[in-house]
C-alpha cells in the first residue's frame, strides 16, 4: 500500500512542517514588527501627514478649480506638534468637599489596626537584624 503525502513547507521556523504549526506571535511582538516594517518609509508618512496638516486646496466639484480655501486635518497638525514638542501636561484640578464623619468606635478600630501594624513592622525588622547578624558571625 502506497500514500502519497503532501507537506507544504512554511517560510518561518515555528514549530513543526505544517502550516500554521507552532507557537503563534504575541500581539507586541506582531506590532513591532510591522513598525520595523515601516521604519523606512517614515520620511514620506512624515511628509503626508504634513501636507495634511497644513492644507490641502479645495476644488471646486463642478468645475475643479481651485477656490482658494485649503482643507485642513486637524488631527494630523495635533499629532505632528505633539511628537516634535511633546504632549502638553494636562492640569487637573479637584474639589473634595465631601466629609467624613466617623463614631468613635471606627476611630479606635483604626488606631487599633495601626498599633498591629506597627508591631507587625517592628518585629519583622527585629527577626531580619538578628538573621542578618547570625549571618555575618558564621
């Protein structure tokens, strides 16, 4: 008995022969590479998103000359200032007026909390020192 085997051979070295074998490509690691991929076309991307950003003419539908006003995208002006000048820092202002009102009770369940807490620090710090000092005289 005879079998004949077709095996396509994939390009890329994941995994096994078979197409679509192998561990599959993280989405970072899929983008990276498509940013690679456009590293050298950079100048010219540059270059369209700046004609954009500083207009383009308008023609007239019916007759296609030119009106005389330009055609902006704001959004590519936006990002070119911002990649040559940084993003701007945004200032955030808040107004906390609301009060909290605590019983006594709650009052001395925090104060408890934070004396366990303490204490849970302090020793800690004791059992670290005496392992440190028991390591240095061996």
């Amino acid at each position: 008995m005879c079998y004949n085997v077709v095996m396509e051979f994939k390009k890329d070295n994941r995994g096994g022969a078979r197409v679509g074998a192998g561990r599959k490509k993280e989405p970072t690691t899929l983008l990276k590479e498509a940013i690679n991929n456009l590293e050298g076309d950079m100048p010219a991307i540059i270059e369209e998103l700046k004609k954009l950003a500083l207009g383009k003419p308008v023609k007239c539908p019916n007759c296609g000359a030119e009106v005389g006003l330009k055609q902006i995208d704001r959004e590519a002006g936006i990002y070119l200032v911002d990649r040559i000048f940084g993003k701007p820092t945004i200032h955030t202002e808040l107004d906390i007026t609301d009060r909290i009102e605590l019983s006594s009770e709650q009052i001395e369940r925090i104060i408890q909390r934070y004396q366990i807490a303490e204490r849970l620090m302090l020793s800690q710090a004791a059992t670290q020192e005496a392992a440190t000092t028991q390591a240095a005289t061996t």
